[in-house]
C-alpha cells in the first residue's frame, strides 16, 4: 500500500484509530473523532450572518467521559510525523489537555505537557501507543490526584442530560478545576465566567458531581434575586426533584439535601430572626454564591455573616464580573480565580453575541444647558442659575425635548430593523423610567394600540411591569417589547433575545457595566439573535476602553490590621443612585457603617423644564474589532491597517486573489480576521457615491486605486462579449449573473443555490442550468472566467 497516495482520513481510519485500540482504549466511550469545540466566531454581514470555522480536533481521548486525557492531530504521509504537533499544542492548551500526539501514520509525536525538566517530545512506534492507565497514572501525578478518596470524586461522572446537552470545554474546565480543588480541601474556589456562558449550569454540574460522589451531602446555594433562584429550581436543577427545596418565609425544614436561598430570606434587621442560625453551623458541607460580587465581597455585609456562619462548609463563588476595588474585594476572600473564560473569548468562539455600539450626539449634552436666570419651570419652581451638564439631565433638571428625542432615535431603530426586537431602556431612575415609558408609548402609538403591553416600565416600584418580566424575558413571547428600567434588571435577567441596549444612565460602575452589557451577549440563533446593538446617550460605553472591562481581576483592596478603609465616593454615589429602587426589590443593599449618607449632597428635588431646543448633532457608530475592543478609528484606517498585514503591495493582493479558485474564500478569512466589509461598503459608498465590489473596496481603501463601482464593471465586460463562445440560452445565463454580481457582489454569483430563484428559474432547474455549460465542473470553470473578465485590467 502506497501510504502517500491516501488522504488523511483514510490514514486516520486504516492506521491511527487501530493503534489507539490496540493500546486499550475503548471505541465508543473514549475514543471521539473530528471534535468540534467552539461554534464559530459570529460574523455580521449588515443584516446578513454567517459563522467562522469552527476549531475542531482530529482525535480527542477521554479517560472517562468527563476528563479528556489527550489530543491527536493527524496528517497525510505527505506530512512529517510531527506536522500537526504546533496544531494539537494550541488546541489542547485551549482544552486544559496533557498529552498531545501528532501523526502521519508512521509513528507517534507525543508532546508531553506535564514534564517541567527533561525530554517534553519524544517520537512513538505507531503500535506503542500508550493504554489509557498509562495516561492516567501519568495526569494524576501531574494534578497530585494522590488520594484514593479525591481520585474518586474526580472521576464522578456528570449528570446525563436526556436530551444529550452536555458541558461546552469551557464549562467542563471549569467543572473540573472547581470538583477537583473542593475534594482536595480547598475552602474557598472562585470561577469567573461571562455572563451568558452558562454558570448556572456549571454550578449545577459541580455541585451534582460532589453531592453524588458524598462528597458534599447538604448544599446551600445562595442568590440575592427572586428570579435566579425560582429560574434555578425550574431550570438547571431541576434534576436534584424532591431533594431540592427553596426557602420561604424563613421556613426551615432540616430533610432536604439541596436548598436555593436568598440573602434577605435568611436574616433579618433583629437577630433573633436570622433564619439561617435555625441550621448548625456545619448543617452545610457547600455553599455556592452566585453573583457573588455583589454583598459577599463586604467584610460587614448581611451577606458575608451568612457565610462567616457557615464558615466550616466549602464556598464557591460564581461571577461574571469579580469585584475589586480599595474598599471591597473578591479575591481576597474566595481567592485568585481558579478559572476565567473571559467575553472576548466568548464571542470569539461563537458562544457569545458580538456587538456594535451607536453614540447619539445631542446638543445639550455636549454644549452644556444655561437656562435664563429667574427661569421657573413646569411645576413653579425656580430652576438655580447654574449650567446643567450630562450627568444632571433626569437627576437634577428633567427637560422633556430630550426624552422625546431619545425616544425618537430609539424609536427610528427599531423601526429601520425590527420593531419587535427585544429592547432595555437603562434609566436614571424610576421617575425617568416612567418618563421614557409615556416618550415611547407615544413615539409607537399604532403598536401600543395593537397592544398595551409593547412598552412597558419594569422598575422596583411597579408590581404591574414585575409581572410582565417573566413574559420579556420568555422569547416565546412577543409583549412587552421594550422596558424601560432603573435597576431592576442590571443583572440576574436572562433576556437571551434582547438585541437593543440603550444607555441613558450615567453609570460609572465597571461592575455595573459590565452587568447590563451581560443583558444582550446571549445568544439564541433559533430566535434570530446573533448580535445586539447598544446606542448610548451618555458616553458610558467609554468604560470598554478600560483595560478592567475584559482583563484579569486584580486586587486592589490593600488588607492593613491596623486600619479600617474608608468608602470611596464611587461607592457612595452607587448607594445613592440605587437605593430608592432596590429597596424595593427583594434584594440586599448593604450600606458600610463608614458611609454617612447625609455627608453626600443630594438633590431635593427635580427641575422639570421645556421649550428647550434639544437637537441631534451627530452620531457614530463603532463596531467589534478583532481585538476584542471597539474600533475606534475610521473604519477606512482600521481596514487599510489591518489588510496592509495582510498584503503588502497590490501585486500580493492581485496575486491571492487571481489564484483563487473561489473569491468567496479570500473574503470569508478576511471576514474573520475582523474586517467589515458591509460597514465598510457603506462608508466608502457615502464619499465615493459608488457602490464597489470587496475587490475594489481593498483596491481603493488599502491601495489608494481609483474606485470602480460594481455596475461599471458588469457593463464593461458585457460590451467586451467576451462569452460569445456558449450558446444563447448559457449567454442569457451568464448576463444574468454578471446583473447579479452588479446588484449583490461576487460571493452570490459563487453561490449555486441562487439558481433557484428568479430571474434563474426561468432558463430551468439548477440541474438543467448547469447542464447547458456541460456539467458542473465546465459551469464552474465558466463563473471562474467570468471573475478573471470582471477584474481582467487589474489582474494583467
């Protein structure tokens, strides 16, 4: 057998996958093959959305199901043995996996990721591939798995879902991290996970794996939310049954194993009613806080003397957004993260919605408001003679032309999209929410007529709009539509089809920030949501430019015996800004004895005012970079920046593309690598009054080549009749797709399905299409000839 005329999946099936189970490992429980791991990067075309390649491994090894051991990247024997090794070494680093193999089907590559000194790469005889108890044996001694007790919690299977869901990598790194430091001892674990990656579910595994393996027996988790805990029993833990109870009402009933507790429903202002002392202090072996940066990460708060209470039992900590700052800190108490899966790394493996960011310009706003001395407003109160800025607009002066125009901007949105499209209005405060509520209603009078419940204010104070939250967030239901909130739903709402932020709320807190960007990263493709859009009045999105905004936690607060840190203003203007709303909610606000509210200047009262000229000046949008950040360049700059990587003359450029067998190649990997051709055609288009092919938009923008628009080069190859050679029904044929290309551009008429449709389906069917050139091949070589008379001056 001539193993250099095989492709790579015969030498996977004829020679790799028999060494494997030669050596012992079991084909249908261990051995998986073509492993895809992420979903592929959401790339945004306009309104038009694909998905990058996905990252997929050629062999994964699993010792059980949950513990994947090694990672094999096979090669045809064109390659060397260790073609795939540099492959296999960047996905299994991704993967938190050992040991990773490369082959040709000669011999194994082993890399060993667990030897610090000596040989890390050593080649294998192909029929010496090691027995999964080798493997074994070799990774507990790398994670010092060395108890027989901890080996077997470790090796506790997940809970097996009936509808096949299973841990995405991150979730399974993250499970296994938490179960193996918690059965080692470890008191205090903390895991940081985007919101909308799905920690819920990661806790529920870990606690599931733990509780099975009587490791764990009584759990406790601890939430500060009615609607994560009612979300969590109905949903991910639902599988615990009648061994899982909520308490209410301080009701304590000792027979069950798993309980789901708010804060607030576990203490109370007397000490004699803090129901949580009605438990022993080791009554729990765990104690897992979701959103756990909010009250837990104070020393004196209500939260923190729950878990001192319980100090006995593991705590781990679940959050999207770790809290650090002089006065407060995560990680002094649960510790470094033991694992992080950041939002950058989210959206870049497909799991997580990427973004665009539109900043409305209003005059006011920028210019600053002065009103006339003696002016008196609405309600015959003297406005003070001072001038108003942005962050006073709807705290201390209300001026109604500017939520109207709000309103008005959202309002065209939605209208230019989708006017169902789930939307949060983010409020000052209930007043300005109620106030943004009556602008949008009148903003969308025929759909509120249609149904009362298309806008609606979902705020603290409101049972009627708390009631419609389960229906906002329910993406089988249509109403309401838009909510306009203060800060009820900042965190803990899990709307996975909100596709518009709007920010009208001076909001300062990167905790917070980070929170309501959490609102819109979900994804829900069978929905239609693949990205979102937030439009921000009041410059708040400058907070992503903060290398806190996706980057590591640091601890900031300094731990001194000696002495008590004093409240920061930041946190005393949060207290501020939150307290009328969130109390009442059903949630903790914990106020540290060091802050004096009544040091803090407050207003009395509110300034209502009109007749003031409220004007939109400008707007920008900024889009998603490849980065990870917003692009905050031109979009021109950015494109010729990066593609200058790419291709550093024009002949390279020419030279790609001319080679290539399908264009729609060249762009897709440009696509991915985070350029934005649809934005940037419009761009282009608004200063050239030519709408180009992506051709001439890389030629143009990265070149500086004189711009070429798509129809004027559909008309100059029809007067060259280059296709006189085919019949006339194949010419009709060709002169439609060279309309085609005029209209929608060079990946559609790569694209064989448009052949279905009209004006197509009037020469025939597909089949009968292509029949007319001779068959596939000689109808392909035709489209490719019609791309080299398309960009034929350029190319020669």
């Amino acid at each position: 057998m001539d193993k250099k005329s095989l492709s790579e999946r015969d030498i996977c099936t004829k020679f790799i996958t028999p060494a494997i189970i030669e050596a012992g490992w079991d084909r249908n429980a261990q051995i998986r093959e073509e492993v895809s791991f992420t979903a592929g990067k959401v790339i945004v075309r306009g309104k038009l959305v694909s998905r990058g390649k996905q990252k997929r491994a050629d062999y994964i090894l699993y010792y059980k199901n949950n513990i994947p051991i090694a990672i094999i990247e096979a090669k045809d024997n064109k390659h060397s043995v260790g073609a795939g090794i540099q492959q296999g070494i960047e996905y299994a680093e991704t993967l938190d996996i050992p040991f990773v193999f490369s082959s040709n089907g000669d011999a194994f590559l082993l890399h060993d990721r667990t030897v610090e000194l000596g040989k890390k790469e050593i080649e294998l005889p192909v029929n010496k591939f090691p027995s999964p108890q080798e493997l074994w044996n070799k990774y507990k001694k790398y994670k010092q798995i060395e108890d027989v007790e901890v080996e077997s919690v470790y090796t506790q299977n997940y809970h097996i879902d009936p509808s096949g869901k299973e841990p995405r990598y991150y979730q399974r790194i993250a499970i296994n991290r938490a179960v193996e430091a918690i059965a080692k001892g470890q008191d205090r674990t903390l895991l940081v996970m985007a919101t909308g990656t799905g920690k819920t579910y990661t806790a529920f595994q870990i606690i599931w794996r733990l509780w099975k393996a009587r490791k764990k027996k009584r759990i406790l988790f601890l939430a500060d939310r009615n609607i994560l805990i009612d979300q969590t029993k109905a949903q991910d833990f639902a599988p615990f049954g009648d061994k899982m109870t909520k308490i209410t009402k301080r009701q304590i009933d000792k027979s069950y194993e798993i309980y789901l507790a708010l804060y607030q429903g576990l203490t109370g202002n007397d000490e004699d009613k803090d129901a949580y002392k009605q438990f022993s202090p080791d009554f729990f072996d765990l104690v897992v806080i979701d959103e756990c940066h909010r009250g837990s990460a104070k020393e004196d708060s209500a939260w923190r003397e729950v878990l001192d209470y319980f100090s006995s039992a593991s705590h781990l900590g679940l959050t999207a957004t770790p809290k650090e700052t002089k006065d407060v800190s995560n990680i002094e108490y649960f510790g470094e993260p033991i694992y992080t899966y950041s939002l950058k790394q989210g959206i870049e493996d497909g799991f997580l919605a990427p973004y665009k960011v539109i900043r409305p310009l209003i005059n006011i706003d920028l210019d600053g408001l002065k009103l006339p001395q003696g002016t008196i407003d609405k309600y015959g109160n003297e406005v003070p003679d001072e001038e108003f800025n942005t962050k006073d607009f709807d705290k201390k002066i209300v001026v109604d032309e500017r939520t109207e125009l709000v309103a008005k901007r959202i309002t065209e949105y939605l209208k230019k999209n989708n006017r169902l499209d789930k939307t949060i209005v983010f409020c000052v405060d209930i007043d300005h929410a109620n106030r943004m509520r009556q602008a949008l209603v009148n903003e969308n009078a025929d759909l509120v007529a249609q149904n009362s419940k298309y806008v609606m204010k979902i705020t603290g104070d409101d049972n009627e709009g708390k009631m419609e939250l389960d229906n906002f967030i329910d993406p089988e239901s249509t109403y309401p539509v838009i909510a306009t909130t203060s800060k009820l739903m900042t965190t803990g709402v899990d709307a996975k089809t909100c596709k518009l932020i709007v920010l009208d709320s001076n909001i300062n807190s990167m905790t917070e920030f980070k929170q309501i960007i959490g609102r819109g990263t979900r994804l829900r493709p069978d929905f239609g949501k693949y990205y979102f859009t937030i439009m921000d009045f009041r410059g708040v999105t400058r907070l992503f430019e903060d290398k806190e905004f996706d980057g590591e936690p640091v601890q900031i607060k300094e731990v001194k015996e000696t002495e008590e840190m004093p409240a920061d203003e930041q946190t005393k203007e949060e207290i501020i800004d939150i307290i009328d709303e969130i109390s009442k909610e059903e949630t903790v606000v914990d106020i540290p004895p060091d802050i004096d509210l009544t040091d803090i200047e407050t207003p009395t009262r509110k300034f209502y005012v009109n007749g003031v000229e409220v004007v939109q000046v400008g707007e920008r949008v900024q889009y998603y970079g490849k980065d990870g950040k917003l692009i905050t360049e031109s979009l021109v700059d950015y494109t010729k920046k990066n593609l200058k990587e790419q291709f550093a003359t024009l002949n390279d450029f020419i030279k790609k593309w001319s080679e290539a067998d399908k264009k729609s190649v060249i762009i897709e990997e440009l696509e991915e690598q985070g350029i934005l051709f649809e934005e940037l055609r419009e761009e282009v288009k608004q200063k050239t009054g030519k709408d180009l092919s992506i051709f001439d938009l890389i030629c143009h923008v990265t070149f500086d080549m004189p711009p070429l628009s798509r129809k004027e080069r559909a008309e100059k190859v029809k007067k060259r009749n280059y296709f006189g050679k085919y019949s006339e029904k194949a010419r009709a044929i060709l002169n439609a797709l060279i309309d085609k290309f005029a209209d929608e551009g060079i990946m559609e008429i790569e694209n064989r399905s448009i052949l279905s449709f009209q004006p197509f389906d009037k020469f025939g069917t597909p089949v009968e299409i292509i029949k007319e050139f001779g068959g596939k091949d000689r109808y392909e070589e035709a489209i490719r000839e019609l791309e080299k008379e398309l960009f034929n001056d350029e190319v020669a």
